[in-house]
C-alpha cells in the first residue's frame, strides 16, 4: 500500500513576532543580514521561533518536521552567503518573483563550513529523528544563482559547490529525510550535456546522505525539460519531486513517458497562494496522481507545497500547514 507524508520544502515565513523583535534588533540594511556571526540576542530571537515553527509543523500532524530555515536571508543562497569564502555584493532578483538575494560572490575555495547542522543539531532538540527533515539547496541551483572569481571554469565551479554541499550534508545529525531544492533546473534548465553533469552533481549531493535517509530531489516552478527529467533519474536519491500547481500536464507526461523513482513528491499546494486549499481537495490531487499513473505504484507519496514557503504571510502559512495535515490522513483513510 502506498504510504502518504505530508512535509514541506521548509524556508518559511518568521513569525510576526519575530520580524517585529529582528526588525528592531538588526534593521534590514545589507550589512544587518545573516552573515553567520549574529549575536546572542539576534540567536534567541531565532531559536524562540525554530521552536515555534516546529510545534506548528506537530500541532498540524505534518509526518515530516522541518527546522524551518529561517535565518536564511538569502533563501536557496544562504550557505554561500554565510561562508568565509563568499562575498556578498549587489541586490539580485530572486528567479522571476519580487524577492531579491545578495549575489554570493565566491572568491576562494568552498570549504566546509557547518552551518546547516548547526541548524539541524538546535532543531534535533524538539524533533526525534525519525522525524527531522533536512533542506538543502541543489548543487545546479546554487551554482546558478552565484557568482564564481575563483575557479574560473562553469563545469569545476558546479563539482565544487556539489562537493561543498556533500560534505556539509554529511555532518548532519540523523534524519529521516533530505529535501534537495532544485528549482533551475526548470528555471535556468541546463543544455545538452550540461544536463547530465548536473545529474551527476545532484547524485554527489544525494548519495553523501546516509543510505537509511529517504532524499527527494523537489523541482518547482513548472516542469523538467524531457532531456533534463531523464539524466535527472539517474542521480541516486529515492524521489522526485513534481510541481502540479504550475505545471500538472507537462509533469504527468514526464511521469507517463519516462517514468520515475519508486517514490515521489507532489507539490499540490501552493506555496505562493494565499487562498488556502480544502483538505479534502488535497488529498483528491493524491487520488488523481494515483489514477493518471497507471504504470506507477507508488512506494511513498510525499504531499507537500510546490514551493518555499516564506512567499506566504504567517497566518496564511499555518493553515496551510493545517490543511496539509489533515489531507494526508484522509488520503490514508481512502487507501
């Protein structure tokens, strides 16, 4: 029987709270950002809402918790932005929205750095491990949304920034599972033959991970490009991700026409929208999944938004995560 888990890409909204105490105790100005050396009272204001953002994720019955990324100023980019290597410049648009990230200029070698676990280590406290969900950026997408003056070449520039995020992946705490969040590869997909070496720095990513952590590869924003899905699927990780909110023809033939891995994530809520969705609709997108994928038999079923979700005002973000919740349980119930 297939099994449903309702779970989230994580980067999530701070609480009002929060923004309110962080406005007053570091301002918004490009030097007030994350750069890694917060003080003490910068960390509490932090930690008091990882702690919040994780009792929603409980109270909402998701299967999966994640710490919920909130220091991330810089969304995907934030590893590089907080490392001794990178310089953060200019203000850059973040894809095609309204939201903007310092450009992570690297300048010297990426080398290992810590802080995710540091991350994961703080949530570990409130969540068991068969539990805890890591987030991470794709190696693709990182490397598209950097700039590189140190390496020189694009193919060696990609190889270390999947090097440097496996070796961070590796000193994580136990979890029961990754989220590797690659959304250029349909926003900026790569050519032929750029294709497959992003494959290949994915599965570096994906395979550093303990061989009992379930790892998803979440792609959003649209669909993979049909050469891009395929080589995709060679990459070791044990689900890809499909974003039905933007896309649902193009990911079902992509489904239908190539397959895919055992498992699979379906971004069915929107993580952009403010209207929020029925459970009961949530958990019909499971059932329709199901029912134009004769060819497939799901092992898991990952229900999640299709997106990060600190598009989202706070309030919007916890019915959501309610929602999801309960959808997840009626999708049991009906298999």
């Amino acid at each position: 029987m297939t099994e449903h888990v309702a779970t989230t890409p994580g980067v999530y909204p701070l609480p009002d709270w929060a923004k309110e105490d962080l406005s007053d105790l570091k301002g918004h100005q490009k030097h007030d950002l994350i750069d890694g050396d917060e003080g003490e009272a910068v960390t509490d204001v932090y930690e008091q809402a990882r702690e919040e953002v994780i009792d929603r994720q409980q109270s909402a019955g998701l299967d999966r918790v994640v710490e919920g990324q909130l220091r991330w100023d810089d969304m995907l980019a934030h590893p590089l932005a907080v490392h001794d290597s990178v310089e953060t410049r200019g203000i850059v648009r973040y894809y095609d929205n309204n939201n903007f990230y310092r450009d992570p200029v690297v300048t010297d070698d990426l080398t290992f750095d810590g802080d995710i676990a540091g991350e994961l280590d703080a949530a570990s406290e409130f969540v068991d491990a068969d539990e805890l969900q890591a987030v991470v950026p794709g190696p693709y997408s990182l490397a598209d949304l950097a700039t590189d003056e140190y390496y020189g070449d694009d193919d060696e520039f990609l190889d270390a920034i999947a090097d440097f995020l496996a070796g961070e992946v590796e000193a994580f705490p136990e979890v029961e599972t990754l989220f590797v969040l690659e959304p250029s590869l349909v926003e900026n997909s790569p050519d032929d033959g750029e294709d497959e070496r992003a494959s290949e720095a994915v599965d570096a990513v994906t395979s550093a991970a303990p061989a009992d952590t379930d790892v998803v590869v979440h792609t959003y924003w649209g669909a993979l490009d049909e050469k891009v899905h395929a080589h995709l699927l060679d990459a070791d990780f044990d689900a890809l991700s499909y974003d039905f909110v933007s896309n649902h023809e193009d990911n079902l033939y992509n489904i239908n026409e190539y397959g895919t891995k055992d498992s699979i994530a379906a971004g069915v809520v929107d993580g952009q929208n403010t209207l929020v969705e029925d459970a009961e609709a949530i958990s019909d997108r499971a059932d329709w999944l199901q029912e134009n994928t004769p060819a497939s038999d799901f092992e898991t079923i990952y229900l999640t938004p299709n997106t990060e979700l600190f598009y989202l005002p706070y309030s919007t973000f916890e019915e959501k995560l309610a929602a999801l919740g309960e959808a997840t349980d009626l999708a049991e119930v009906k298999a």
